[in-house]
C-alpha cells in the first residue's frame, strides 16, 4: 500500500463517525473495546496463516472499531464534579450569582470594550459553602458599567474569585446554526457571566505558576510588545497580533469580512503557511550555521513546539506542526515521506487526542487543503513546470541534455540559442550575464505560473466546505492571493524577528516594527482593494450531500489520476471537479419548503423577534430579523454576535434559499431589525415592508443598505388585504405611517388566512393597541398567535385573548432575560384560554405548517 498512513486515517475517522451515533454509555464503550480486541486478536491468526486478504479486512475493521471507542471514550470523560453534571443534577443553581475560583489560564485580556478573563475553575460557593468543581468560565467585564475603576493586577497562573451570576453557554436553536455551545467546549469554557464591578474580581492565594502559565505569560508579554511596536497603526496592529500570535480579538469588524470576501481569510489564521515559512527560515538559518541534517531538524522541532505552546488559537497550528514534525522526522532519517502520508499520521494523531476534531470546519479545511497540494497540485506540477526548471540549471552544459525529456530538452535549447543570441548583442563586459538574463524571467513566469495554479487548486478545493460551513464563495481568491501569500511569507519572518529583539533590544525591535507595519499595510491596501470589487464574492445555501459527495469523489478520481500519472484519466477527473465545484457555487437547487403549504417559523434569536414565513406557492417573507445587545460596534469590533449573519442567516440558507421576497420590519426597535442589515446583504430581497418609519441611526443604516440595493421600500398601514401566495393577508395595525419615535404600538400586525386556519403575528403592540383592535372588532380569532412583545405584562389583555382565543401560541424570549419576559401572568392567561404555549428559550425555532384544513406544531427541541 502506497499510502498507509492515509488509510489507517481514513479508516480511523470513519469509526469516529459511527461512533457518534451511538449513545455515549459505559457499556457501548466496553461493547467496542471488546470487539477491538477480538478483530486485533484475529488479525494475529490470520497474519500468522498467511491469509492476507482477511488479515486485512481484520486490520480495517479494528481501526474502524478504534475510532468508535474513542470518539466513546472522549464523549464519556466529563469528570463527576464538572460544572455541566453538577448544574444538570440540581446541585448548582445559576438563578443567583454565585462565587467563583479557579485558575487564569492566560493573562487578562484586554478588548475594546472591556477585559477578558478565562480561568479553570476549582471550587463554587452556594449558600455558604465551597464545592469542588472542574470546567472553565469567561468572564467578561465591561468598561462602561463602572467608570474609572481599576481592575486587580492578575497574571497567567494567578488564582482568582469572580462573584457573578453566571450561565451555560447556550446555543441558538435553530436548523442550519453553528453548534457554538461545542465551539466553546473545544476551548474548555462552559460558562459565561459578566461582573457588574472590579469589586466583585480578586487575587486569591495559589499554588506557584506552572510552565504552562509562564507560556502563557510569555504569549502576553509577546502581545503587549506587538501594540507597542505597532502603536501608531492600531489597524496594523490587530493583523500583526493574528498572523504572528493567533489573538484576533481586537480584529476591525469590517477588516475581517474584506479578508472573508477575497479569500485570503487564512492569513489571519495561524495554519499551514505559517509553519511553513517559519520551518523554511529556521531550516535557512541552520544552513547559515552549518548545522547538520539532524541538528537543523532538532532545532526546527524544538521551535515549533515552543512556538506551538506560547500561540493561542491552538488548533490549527498543532495540525500544521504536526505534519511539518512527520515530514522533518523522515527527512532526518533518510526517508523519502510522501506528503500524503506525513498528513495522514499527522491526521491520525489529532484524532486520537481529540476525536471530536473530525467534525470541526477547521480540521475539514486544513486537511483537504494540505490534501488536494499534496495529491492534485504538486503531483501536476512536477509533470508540468518542474522539468522546465530543471531544465534551466547549468545551461551552457550540452551533456546534460539527453537528461530531460523531449519537450523540456527543446526548451533547454531554445533557452541556450536565445542566452547566445544575446551575448552576442551585449557589451563584452556584460555577456557573462547573459545566461542570468534569459534564466531569472524563465524561472520568474514559470514560479508565477506554479503559484496562480496552486492558488486556483486550493480555491476550488476549498468551494465545498467554504459552502457548507460558511456559505460563502469568493471570486477574485485566486488573483487576491498572489499579492497576500508572498507578503504573508515576508510578515511571519520579519514578525518574529521584531518580537523576539524587541523583548532583548528595544530600539532595533521597534525599528524592525516599522518595516512589519509597512508590510502589514501593504497586506491590507491589497486585501482592500480586491474587496472593493463588487462581484468579489457571494453567499449562497449549504450544498445538497449529493453534490458535496460527487465533488470528493471525483477529487479523489483525480487525485488518484495524477498519483499514478495517467494524464489523460487525470484531466477528466479534473473537469468534473471543476464541473462540480460550479454546480455547487452555482447553486440551482430549489429551496427546501413544504411546497403546498403554509409555514411559519418563530426562530430563536434571544431576546427579539424573528419569523420566517413560506407560502403554499413558494413564496417566502421574513418578519423582523432579531438584534442583539451585543450587536452593536465598539471601535470597529463587536463584543456579541450578529445575529443577522450568525442566526437568521444560516437558517435560510439551510432552506436553501438565495432570495426572500419580502423582509417585513414590524417597528424601529434594535431586538427586531438588528439582523436585518445583514439579510440584506446576503440575500436577494424583493421588497421592504414598514409600518412608522424609526428614529435611530441603526434604523436609518438600514433604510440606507436597501436603498443602496435597490429593494423597494414599502409601508403598510390598517386596511391593505391582499392575496400572497394563495393566503389571504390583513393588514390590522398600523394607522399611519407618520415618522415619530419609534414605539411597540407602531408595531406592523398581520393576519394570514390560509382555508381554515389563521396565523396571527403582532410584534411588540402593547394594552392601547390590544384595546384599539378589541373594540374596532377587527377579525382577531386565530389559530396561531406570536405572543406580543416577549410576553410582557403590557400586553396579552384578557379582552384580547378572549377574542383571538388562539390553539397554540409562541413566545419568542430570550433565557433568563433582565426584563422577566415571559410574565407569570400572562403564561396563565394564555392557559386559562386552553392555549399550548411554546416559547423560544425552551422549545428552540417554533414552526408551525397548515394545508389550510389542520395545523401542525413543532419545535427544534422536542416532538411534534
């Protein structure tokens, strides 16, 4: 087997993926481990019978049954006293703040609207007394709560007590949204809090720092002395920070979508060409000193793993090391590694540590990256332009032609008849460079063409998984990447140069700082440039599995193709590569609705409204699009997510869908149209519905993006009924639409008639607008009713209830909200009317489907 590491790999993850299906118990564990011992066991006999075809299927399904039991045991492992058990069991209660200790695992950091710190912890306090406890928490503390208070001086390694009001990091549940409770998992955090007061933060005694700490320190140190190199260029700074270090807190906003929309995001992320420039200079500055073999690769090791220790953002960098460790430990040893291979056990590694990394987007993009390099693009190069380079080495020498095959020695020739034809024309002092002249452009266009093509690989390597995870398909990466990745291998060097004298001669550091600072400006003028281009890049849907299966299996076609130097085969492997990788940026499929029927979904987005609506004819409209506090901008970054991009967004697309027809803001308050500048962005909308126009500067911004798009604006008041899609729709609120500050009684409200059944959406009108409708008689009965206004004690009127008297009804809240939403008395009202009450921050998305005859209720987190 030519490739056996890359196999055992492949086989190890697929028993990971199976292993995730079963239920992560003891018993399944002992189950697998027990069968791993007897397909082990059987594989002795087999081998020792010299039955070599059943010895092998033995090995396959050991590693297969390997890979289950880890994925087993790694879902198993949470400690008895771990914060997440003890919090299930009852034995923590995070309805009241509680005290906190634990370990600083780095130093505090320090973003634009606060500081950060992550510990470890080891003990709470409830009611009077401490219990022993394992997990991590993030704590974050905003400036802006208590001015000019000093936070207590903590360090990497110091033990501290935080008194807060903590909770589980919770996910957004909705189809199609990023798992961000596992995300932060990954990183040993499972709860978040933010201390009202330095006060409540303090130094406790603690054992002395460990080695660990003192990194951490050291990646701190390390931090403060890039700000402080780069301080007159804060922009300069925060790249600097992510490229050399992995920190990219303090990354502007709007920076980071430019990198995204050219493709080139993985610059900032440390990865595979950073190892590789850093191994190429440390391998160069061995050959400097006139090390030996083994001690060049020692000394390359030993760097990258203290490099590999002091970064953050961990992951990537491990995986990259890891393959550049497999490669130097075989070059060291006198053995040819395949890069195929070194990947492989680089990948067999990681999943033996961390199993679950298998479903991490970026262990998927490092390894089908370095993957399609190492089978596709060098294989194809080394066929193509690398015998044209070698055929430029040592020109003037005739007996080495015969070497080099047809095509690459006619080239040779060529290239001696061209470096004598202009010796002959140059003056005799300059002749001897003739050869110089004719080689270095040669080698210049082959070099620029290696790279436009390794460049091209990469990005239509990267088209599905940059689809399925991030919905996103850049159209100038290749160009953009030409100026980035040369600029990027010039950084990583100078980078670390600067750091590391800084640290031992300040003024030399800060010298070396202004030559990084104009190479990092030089990275965004570029990035910036090809942002500007308005076809730059698009979003689309997540790819059906079909299309995503057909892309891997043809690259693997193809790959396989090149491996084996069967051109023809191999070129087209290639073009049903490239076939599919248009299909899925293309993206033709209809979208996933109930074709048919009505459909209404109350998505959770915390504490704001959002409600995506299909209508039977594939019509589709979205009410409001949530808004988080987090939300808004502080110096360029955002303490929270947009839960426009990050929510709202996703779980279109996981409808596959790349239009709306219609975005309807029901009034100018942030928790409704907060998400809605970035559906703006990412979708073709039809038309913009409003009632009042809004008084905020968010509110304006919006209007400003869909009229910079072209959506036509408008607003709907009491009295316009119209048929959309096959369902009747009833405008009942507002009156008017005169501009006045923006109130819950603007609120848009609609009525949908669909046969039979009726859907009531009201936004956020409170007891005037309820009493107004009431006594107007407005046809209020309805079969579905989106609660007004979170559930709050000023709405959901008895009269009102009464005349809607509604079957089922959703309460669209945030978890433990500060406003107390939903009110115990409205959750009674809505009882005492027979209602089956559903509300986001328990149930998740609420979707609710209807032919017009029955209506059917469902949510995310449970049955239907």
């Amino acid at each position: 087997m030519k490739f056996p590491a890359l196999a055992i790999a492949v086989l190890f993850a697929t028993g990971i993926l199976a292993g995730g299906l079963i239920a992560p118990t003891l018993p399944h564990a002992f189950v697998v481990t027990v069968a791993i011992a007897f397909a082990s066991l059987l594989l002795g006999l087999l081998l020792l019978r010299k039955h070599v075809t059943l010895a092998l299927f033995a090995s396959l399904l050991a590693w297969c049954l390997l890979g289950a039991s880890a994925m087993l045991v790694e879902r198993s492992a949470l400690p008895s006293n771990h914060v997440r058990r003890l919090i299930a069991a009852g034995q923590l209660n995070l309805d009241e703040p509680l005290r906190w200790r634990g370990q600083l695992r780095s130093d505090p950091l320090r973003l634009p609207w606060g500081i950060r710190y992550d510990m470890d912890l080891d003990q709470v306090q409830s009611a009077a007394v401490w219990t022993s406890v394992s997990g991590g928490l993030r704590a974050d503390y905003f400036f802006d709560q208590r001015a000019g208070e000093a936070p207590p001086a903590l360090r990497a390694g110091d033990r501290m007590e935080v008194l807060m009001r903590a909770r589980l990091v919770r996910n957004f549940a909705d189809p199609g949204v990023t798992d961000h409770r596992a995300l932060m998992a990954y990183q040993n955090i499972y709860l978040t809090g933010s201390p009202r007061s330095t006060a409540l933060i303090e130094k406790v005694a603690g054992p002395p720092p460990r080695i660990v700490d003192w990194l951490a320190r050291a990646r701190g140190r390390l931090l403060t002395e890039a700000d402080a190199m780069l301080a007159g260029a804060p922009g300069s700074a925060a790249v600097a920070r992510a490229m050399l270090l992995g920190d990219r807190s303090f990354l502007d906003s709007q920076q980071v979508e430019a990198f995204r929309d050219t493709g080139v995001y993985h610059v900032l992320v440390l990865a595979g060409l950073h190892i590789g420039v850093l191994t190429a200079a440390l391998f160069w500055i061995g050959g400097k000193f006139r090390l030996s073999l083994p001690a060049r690769t020692l000394v390359t090791l030993a760097a990258l793993g203290a490099y590999v220790a002091v970064v953050e953002d961990r992951a990537p960098i491990v995986r990259a090391a890891s393959m550049a460790a497999v490669y130097l430990l075989g070059r060291m040893l006198f053995r040819r590694t395949h890069l195929l291979n070194a990947i492989g056990l680089a990948a067999l590694l990681i999943l033996v540590a961390r199993p679950s990394e298998l479903t991490d987007a970026s262990f998927l993009l490092s390894f089908v990256t370095v993957g399609v390099i190492a089978g596709i693009a060098v294989p194809w190069l080394e066929a193509g332009t690398e015998p044209y380079l070698r055929a430029l080495d040592h020109l003037g020498d005739v007996t080495r032609d015969g070497a080099h095959s047809p095509r690459a020695a006619q080239f040779r020739l060529d290239a001696r008849a061209s470096v004598n034809w202009l010796a002959a024309r140059l003056p005799r002092a300059a002749s001897p460079q003739a050869t110089a002249l004719v080689t270095l452009p040669c080698r210049a266009g082959l070099r620029l063409w290696e790279l436009l093509f390794l460049s091209a690989v990469i990005q239509v390597g990267m088209i599905p998984l940059m689809a399925q995870y991030f919905h996103r398909v850049s159209l100038v990466g290749v160009a953009a990447n030409l100026p980035a990745v040369p600029l990027t291998s010039i950084i990583v060097p100078v980078g670390f140069a600067a750091l590391c004298t800084g640290l031992v001669w300040g003024a030399l550091g800060h010298a070396l700082g202004r030559i990084l600072a104009a190479l990092v400006g030089a990275l965004l003028w570029s990035v910036a440039w090809f942002a500007r281009l308005s076809w730059a890049s698009f979003r689309l849907p997540s790819p059906p599995s079909l299309a995503l299966v057909a892309f891997f299996l043809a690259a693997l076609l193809c790959a396989s193709a090149v491996l084996t130097k069967r051109r023809w085969a191999g070129r087209i492997a290639g073009a049903v590569v490239l076939a599919a990788a248009a299909l899925i940026a293309a993206y033709p499929f209809a979208p996933r609705l109930n074709r048919g029927r009505l459909e209404i979904t109350v998505l959770d987005v915390g504490q704001g409204d959002s409600i995506f609506v299909a209508f039977p004819n594939g019509r589709t409209m979205l009410v409001d699009g949530g808004g988080l506090a987090g939300g808004f901008y502080i110096r360029g970054a955002r303490p929270g997510i947009d839960v426009g991009e990050d929510v709202v967004s996703p779980f279109l697309w996981s409808r596959g869908l790349k239009r709306i027809d219609v975005v309807a803001l029901t009034h100018g308050h942030e928790d409704h149209y907060g998400g809605l500048a970035a559906v703006l962005r990412n979708f073709q909308v039809g038309e913009l519905w409003l009632g009042p126009n809004g008084d905020s500067a968010g509110f304006f911004a919006l209007l400003a993006e869909a009229q910079a798009r072209r959506v036509p604006i408008i607003h709907r008041l009491k009295g316009d009924a119209f048929d959309w899609g096959g369902v009747n729709v009833d405008v009942l609120w507002p009156l008017d639409d005169t501009p006045v500050k923006a109130l819950n009684d603007d609120s848009l409200v609609l009525r949908l008639k669909d046969g039979n059944e009726t859907i009531l959406l009201t936004g956020d009108i409170e007891k005037r607008v309820e009493r107004a409708l009431t006594a107007d008689g407005e046809p209020l009965s309805a079969d579905f009713l989106k609660v007004p206004h979170h559930g709050s004690k000023t709405s959901s009127t008895q009269d009102f209830l009464d005349a809607v008297r509604p079957r089922f009804a959703a309460i669209s809240v945030g978890e433990g909200n500060a406003f107390g939403h939903p009110n115990a008395e409205v959750l009674d009202r809505l009882r005492q009317e027979g209602t089956r009450v559903y509300q986001t921050d328990h149930d998740g998305a609420i979707s609710i489907l209807t032919d017009g005859r029955q209506v059917t209720v469902s949510s995310f987190l449970e049955k239907p």
